[in-house]
C-alpha cells in the first residue's frame, strides 16, 4: 500500500498574501531609493543596502520556499541564510566604523 492518501499538499499562498508580499517588496524598494538619495558616506550607503536587500531576499524564500510552514530542512536553510546576512552586516557596520576612525 502507498502512503500518499495520508500525505498533505502544502497550501498555496492565497491573492491577499501574494498582495501583501508584492506591496511589502515595493516598500524596501522604494526604501532603497530614499537611501540613495540621502546626505550619507559612501560605506553607509553601501551597508544600508545591502541590509535592504537582504531583508528583501529572506521575504521572498520566506514567502515563495514556504519556509514557516515545510520541512525542518527548509527551516534550516533560512536560518543558515540569516546568519550568513547577520554576519555580513556587522561585517560591512565595522568597515564603517574602521573608515570613520581612520
């Protein structure tokens, strides 16, 4: 006997999340041109885009991998992709902070 009668179909994302993931990446992008445009050292714009950009990243495999709702696998994955995000960005904030001690 197959066990595939017992085996859930994972949920796909409905209209209104699909909205709210588009309306919530327009906003990080419309962030990432505020950004540009300020009064800023060249290293704080780099860091604060990147940041953005990550955080743009982790929505989308949040979103579109199911993440929350899969396979332990998956979970570790975007936990893994997080740290590496987290350990670029104090990365980048302390080659800033080394360009305006110098």
């Amino acid at each position: 006997m197959s066990d595939d009668g017992d085996a859930v179909a994972p949920r796909r994302p409905r209209g209104a999340a699909i909205a709210a993931m588009f309306v919530a990446l327009v906003a990080l992008t419309s962030l990432e041109l505020v950004v540009v445009g300020l009064e800023m050292e060249r290293a704080e714009r780099i860091t604060t885009l990147a940041g953005l950009l990550m955080a743009k990243v982790m929505l989308v495999l949040a979103f579109f991998m199911r993440a929350r709702t899969s396979r332990p696998a998956a979970r570790l994955a975007l936990a893994a992709i997080a740290l590496a995000a987290a350990a670029a960005v104090v990365l980048m904030l302390e080659t800033v902070f080394r360009v305006r001690v110098a």
